[in-house]
C-alpha cells in the first residue's frame, strides 16, 4: 500500500510519509539534513530577500517525519556545518544561505537570469577604462598582443547582498560603442546588443573551485579562503568573433551554477 502524502503547509514541498524512521539516528539525520537542504536551496523558506526565513520547530519536525529530535538536532549541526542555518536566540532557526541559481547553458545576463525572482540586481562600477591585451587575452580574443582593449570591473549584489566580482576584457570595437554606457544598470550581453548591433552567438564556459583573495574577499564580504566559484567564460559573437573574456568570481554561499545537457549517442 502506497503512503500519501500531503504538501507542508510551511514549505509547500511534499511530507515524508508518515511512518517511524527505520534506520539509525545517524541514517536519520542524513536523511533529514537531505530534504531540508534541498528545501532550502529551492528557497522554499525564503531566498535573499526574505526577512529572517525560520524553520519548521524541531519538535514539529520530528513528529512530521517520524524521527527523534536528537535526529533532527544532527541535521541542524549538519547543515550548521554548511553554513545553511544559524540559531539565534529569542527567534529559532533561521537559513541564512538560501541560494540563487543562474543558469549557463543559457547567454543571460545577471539581470536577465534574475528577473523573474523579482529581485534588484546593483551593479558598483569599480573601473571602466582602456586597457592593453596581455598575450594571453590578446591570444583568447584573437588580436595582436598590445592591442587596446576595454576593461571592466564591478562587483554586482543581489537583495543588497554581494554576490559576485566580474572582469571583463572585450574586443577594441567595444572601447567606442560602449563608451559613456550605463554599467551601473545594463548587462555587457545587452549593451553590446543595443551599442554594437552585433549578435551574441555562444559561449566557452570554464569553472572552479578556488579560495577567496584578500581583495575578493573584502568586497563579497566573506572570510578570507572562503570557496568561491571562478567562471571562465569566453563568448563568440554569432559568426564566430570571439568578444568577450570574463573571470566571474561567485559567492559559494549565495549561488548555484545550473546547466541542461542533452546526452548524444554515437553514431
């Protein structure tokens, strides 16, 4: 016989059958710390913008899914851990790291991967000016070693929270056409559309995991060392011009990367 099962009032998301744990505490706390981190990532509880999201009681919990409260205790210090939830005292549990997701098999701004969130995206110009090619950008976007190109730099926050360090170094064609531009309110994607008129074809995305600067880490407000997510992303215009060269330093914390990818078999 098949257990039913009803949606949480407090989240939405389906309960777990209700039944009593089998398994040991350990299994149970796993089990649990599972489905709340799915829960909270999906920003069932709330995301950046919500005002001090709380869990559900751990009582609660434990009579929801059929679990001891020392179980549920264990996933809290599981998810603690991670730095998905913090006890404050007065209030309860409070998630403090909901996340974003952006896609990537998408060429999306921040601003437009975000704004069915209904969330404001500020972006801080930290420079904006003509720079000189190194070899290696110059070798990535196909000029000459020396040749001028426009560098920009801003750090971009999401609900007044910081949430990346973007770099960008783009092609000599852009020092002009985005001269004067709203960096501060428009993403580079949509500028060079509307500034250029050139036709944005796809992109080469790179990521890893590295630990946050001093510099980073000061202006995402994390500790330093703190994991961060570096995109590479080189990105072609549509016929085949490669444009754009960025370094895109996301707050592990506060964002997931999230791509479809379709499996082709072999001939």
């Amino acid at each position: 016989m098949t257990s039913r099962r009803r949606a949480t009032p407090t989240t939405g998301f389906p309960r777990p059958p209700l039944r009593k744990y089998a398994g040991t505490r350990e299994d149970a706390a796993r089990w649990v710390r599972d489905i709340l981190r799915t829960q909270i990532l999906d920003g069932a509880f709330g995301g950046l913008a919500a005002p001090r999201p709380l869990l559900p009681p751990e009582t609660a919990l434990a009579a929801e899914w059929g679990v001891s409260r020392n179980a549920i205790r264990e996933a809290f210090d599981l998810l603690r851990s991670e730095g998905l939830i913090t006890r404050v005292q007065g209030l309860g549990t409070v998630v403090t790291g909901a996340k974003l997701r952006q896609r990537i098999d998408r060429l999306e701004g921040l601003a437009e991967s975000l704004a069915g969130h209904q969330l404001s995206v500020e972006n801080r110009v930290l420079s904006a000016r003509e720079s000189t090619a190194t070899g290696f950008v110059a070798a990535r976007l196909s000029i000459p070693e020396g040749s001028p190109i426009l560098f920009i730099e801003r750090l971009r926050s999401v609900a007044g929270v910081p949430l990346s360090l973007d770099t960008t170094s783009l092609r000599p064609e852009a020092i002009d056409a985005l001269a004067g531009a709203d960096l501060a309110h428009e993403d580079v994607f949509r500028l060079l559309e509307d500034k250029l008129g050139a036709r944005i074809g796809e992109a080469e995305n790179t990521i890893e995991a590295v630990a946050a600067d001093r510099g980073t880490a000061r202006l995402l407000d994390i500790k330093i060392g703190a994991p961060v997510l570096l995109l590479h992303r080189l990105t072609y215009l549509a016929d085949g011009t490669p444009f754009d060269l960025e370094s895109v330093r996301y707050r592990g914390d506060r964002l997931t990367l999230t791509s479809v990818n379709a499996r082709f078999p072999s001939a």
